[in-house]
C-alpha cells in the first residue's frame, strides 16, 4: 500500500465524498455539474502536489530546492538502504524516464533503454521507486471478460508537483494550448485524479481491487472499482470539459456479457 501525500479535502479542510457517492449513492452524484474550480486551479493544483513542506513554498526556486533536496535524500538513503544497487547514479535518470510515463502504459524496456540498463536491472530498480513510493503500478482489470482487454499495467506518479517538478513543467508551461502541453497536462491531470481518489479509498472497506481497463484498438476506462460484492464503478478521467461517449458505451457492453 502506498504512502499517499495529503489529499486536496486534507489541505483545504474540505469533506470528501466523491467514492461515498460513487459506490453507495450514485444518483446524488450530478454529473452533468460544472466544476467552480477553474482550469488554472486545477494547474495549480496539479503542479502543488500534496507534500506540506514544498506547498508552504511559493513556486519557484525554493520550492524546486526542496524537490531536488527530496529526491536525493531518497535516492541515495532510503533506495541504496533497501538494496545496494550497482549504478546507482543512474537512478535519477531511470527515475525521470519513469515519471515522464506517468498515466500511460508502463514500458520498462523503453527507460531501461535510455538510460542503458539491462531490463532485469530496471524491473528491480523500479520495485525499488514503488517501495519508497515515488510511484506505483495500476494493474489491468477484466483481462478475462474479452480476449482484446490489454494485461500491462499503468504506472503513475504518487505525487504530480514532484513530478512536475521532474519533467520542468510549471503551471505557465501546463496553461499553454500548445498539443504538447496539452499532452502533458492529460497525462498528470489523470495522475493527480486517479491518486485522490485512491486516497479516498484508504478510509473504505469496500473495494477489492482497482486497475485500468483498456483494450487493443483503444477503448479504455481510467480507473476502475471493484467491490467485494462484485459491483464495479468505472471512473474516465479527462483534462477537456466533454466526457468521451464512446468509452462508457464499450465498458458497459462489456460488463454486461
């Protein structure tokens, strides 16, 4: 289990109830409701993370002082106490290919590739980062409902202002309208979504298992819950203002076979 930062109902001592709803009382959830936080928010958001220290920091340099002074303390203490790894200076490396995967599918062979690791090396150094957690994998559900569903993981990043920092995205850089900052945002936008809701789910008994279902030609669902009971609840996690149809349509013709 991971060790989450603080959520953002933590930071601004505000309730949560968004899986309350999603598992026990749908109907009260309105999802055709507008957000009042605005797209800038959500960026500043995104790129704050949930660690106390660096958020009492305004964004700039002492903030980014205290990321770089983070990961280097969990580098080169925690990560080398777990195991003495060989070419350990490749780590921070391997660690920022990683990030740069954040939300999508996991792809050990493509980081160990650019960083010039053997693949066993880097499945090993990245038990490691999940056991300090720097991040962690999102496991495939329903790879037995259609032979089509996809078996590989997503890996994501526990906290997006760390990983934000990692990859020199600042929140000018996030509000572009450029594709690649598009992109870029999508993709941590799902990872701070998808860590929230986790966090939620560290107070529930109800959930047996979580993951991500997508299939071959790119249908796909972000996260997915799984009760005890066998009830599933499908959450799809975009950065644009307009759900996507066509993939709630395909999960439901799935579950229902």
């Amino acid at each position: 289990m991971a060790i989450w930062p603080l959520s953002q109902g933590e930071l601004h001592g505000v309730r949560e109830t968004f899986v309350d709803h999603l598992l026990n009382d749908p109907g009260k959830m309105v999802v055709s409701a507008r957000s009042t936080t605005s797209r800038a928010e959500y960026i500043e958001r995104i790129v704050g993370g949930g660690m106390p220290v660096p958020l009492s920091r305004p964004p700039g340099q002492r903030r980014a002082r205290w990321f770089d002074d983070y990961l280097a303390r969990v580098l080169e203490r925690d990560v080398v106490e777990l195991s003495r790894i060989r070419q350990r200076d490749r780590m921070p490396r391997y660690l920022a290919r990683i990030v740069g995967q954040t939300a999508q599918m996991l792809n050990v062979s493509r980081a160990a590739r650019d960083t010039d690791l053997e693949t066993s090396s880097a499945e090993n150094y990245l038990r490691l980062l999940e056991a300090v957690f720097l991040v962690y994998r999102l496991p495939a559900w329903g790879t037995t409902l259609r032979a089509r569903a996809v078996s590989s993981p997503k890996i994501h990043v526990t906290d997006t202002g760390l990983a934000a920092h990692m990859l020199r995205l600042g929140a000018s850089n996030l509000a572009r309208l450029t594709p690649s900052a598009l992109t870029e945002l999508g993709h941590l936008t799902e990872s701070f979504a998808v860590g929230e809701i986790h966090k939620q789910l560290a107070c529930s008994d109800e959930i047996a298992h979580t993951g991500h279902w997508r299939t071959h030609d790119g249908a796909e669902v972000d996260l997915v819950l799984e009760r005890y009971d066998g009830g599933v609840a499908a959450v799809e996690i975009k950065a644009g203002s307009a759900p996507a149809t066509r993939t709630s349509r395909v999960f439901a013709r799935c579950e229902t076979r």
